[in-house]
C-alpha cells in the first residue's frame, strides 16, 4: 500500500510532529512525514526530524512580505514535497486562502480544546478561567475561519479545582499525542469524509455503543474489527 505523505508545519516544540513520527515508525499510522516546514529558523520541532531523517525547511516571513505572498511562498515550497495532506502542529500562523486554496480539504491542525469552545490563543488558560470540568482536544479540518473547520476527533481531559494553564496544557498534551496520529490514520485509510461541514467517518457499519472520546472510541471499534467480530449499534 502506498503511504499517505504528510508535510508537517511547526513554530516551536514540536511534540505533536514527535508523536507523529513516532507513530509512523511504531507502525500505528500508515504515512510518511516526506518534510518539515516553519516559519521560524530552527525551531526545535526540527531536531525531532532530524532524528528520523526527515526533510526540514525553514521558510521565514520577509519584514515587508504581505501575507498573501508569503502564504504562496509557503504553499509552493511545501507542494515541491508532494504532500497528500498538511498537518499543522504547533504553527503559530493563520493560514490564508492563498494557502488553503492549494490543497482543498487537506489541511488538518489540532487544537488544545473542545472546539467550538475556546477558540484562539491561550485555550487552556480560557478553559481554566471558565471553570469548566472538562476541557480536550480536537483535530479538524482547517478552513478559512479560525479553528472552525469540520471536526473528525476529540479527546476529553478533566479539568480539576486546583489547575493552572500549565498543567491542564500537560494533560491535554497527552491527549494530543494520541489523537492527532489517530486522526491521520483514519484519514490514511481513507475514512473521512467532508458532507455540510461535518465529517463523516466511514467505519462499515460499526457505532460508538457510548459517549467517550472519540480516540478511545475509534480504538474500540478497531480492535473490535481485528478480532473479527461485528458489532452494531447497542
Ligand atoms: C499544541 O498544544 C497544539 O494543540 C497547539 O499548539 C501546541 C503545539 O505543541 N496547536 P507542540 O509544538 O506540538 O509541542
């Protein structure tokens, strides 16, 4: 079978393109990370490439380059790789239609919240002041908006009396790490599918039994597969 090639894009970190990678080589998401791309000059989401011998390239905004010329730049240095999607993990850039527009429905980000709640910067600490009991992350399809795009997974993590933005951010990192390799599996065995801007996830019949994480669900649903029992909506 043909990998699904992936462009990542990254501003700092990068433990969402770690998680990636690791999941490509443990075998639990079929793709290939064929480059990695930021806007800033060596950031350390870099040195996680490096590792695995991926690709990286730096493409920094000019002081005086207009955003739409720069998202062209962009667009067309990451076309070069041949991409089959583009995974945003941790750019700290909004993404214009001139970027957007090259690859239709094939950009995916993910965001440390349950969206449509706490949208923007800051999503853990809003999720704090908010008083909320939970709080997550979801992985969408990015749009013209910001994070308003089509949903395809979510995960819940608690929020307890006593967080800050610095652990409930922890504990939805790890939430993270599971969902965005999860959702780029779905989309390497071609299961989603965009309709009203809803996404469908085509799984042959098989229905969530009960409300959890959609992560965990999936998972359900796929180890129920693998020991070849079907199992209906009950
Ligand atoms: C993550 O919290 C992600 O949800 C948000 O940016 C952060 C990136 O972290 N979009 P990392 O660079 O992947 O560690």
């Amino acid at each position: 079978m043909e990998l699904l090639r992936l462009a990542v894009l990254v501003s700092g970190r990068g433990s969402n393109l770690k998680a990636i990678l690791d999941a490509v080589a443990g075998g639990a998401l079929e793709a290939s990370v064929v480059g990695v791309f930021s806007d800033r000059v060596e950031p350390p989401a870099f040195e996680w490439a490096r590792r695995r011998r991926v690709p990286v390239w730096a493409v920094v905004p000019g002081a005086t380059e207009s955003r739409a010329a720069y998202d062209a730049r962009l667009a067309g240095q990451v076309r070069d790789v041949r991409p089959q999607a583009v995974v945003l993990a941790g750019l700290m850039r909004v993404l214009s239609p001139v970027f957007l527009g090259a690859f239709p429905d094939r950009v995916l980000n993910i965001h440390p919240a349950l969206l449509p709640s706490f949208r923007g910067l800051d999503a853990q600490a809003q999720a704090v002041a908010a008083g909320v009991r939970f709080s997550g992350c979801t992985v969408h399809f990015v749009d013209a908006g910001a994070d308003t795009g089509p949903i395809i997974l979510q995960s819940v993590a608690p929020v307890y009396g006593q967080d800050t933005a610095e652990t409930l951010a922890a504990r939805i990192l790890a939430k993270e790490h599971q969902t965005y390799p999860a959702a780029l599996q779905l989309l390497a065995e071609g299961r989603l599918r965009i309709r009203d801007r809803r996404v469908l996830i085509e799984w042959d019949g098989r229905q969530p039994r009960s409300p959890r994480d959609s992560v965990l669900e999936w998972q359900w649903i796929k180890d129920s597969c693998a020991g070849g029992s079907h199992r209906g909506q009950e």
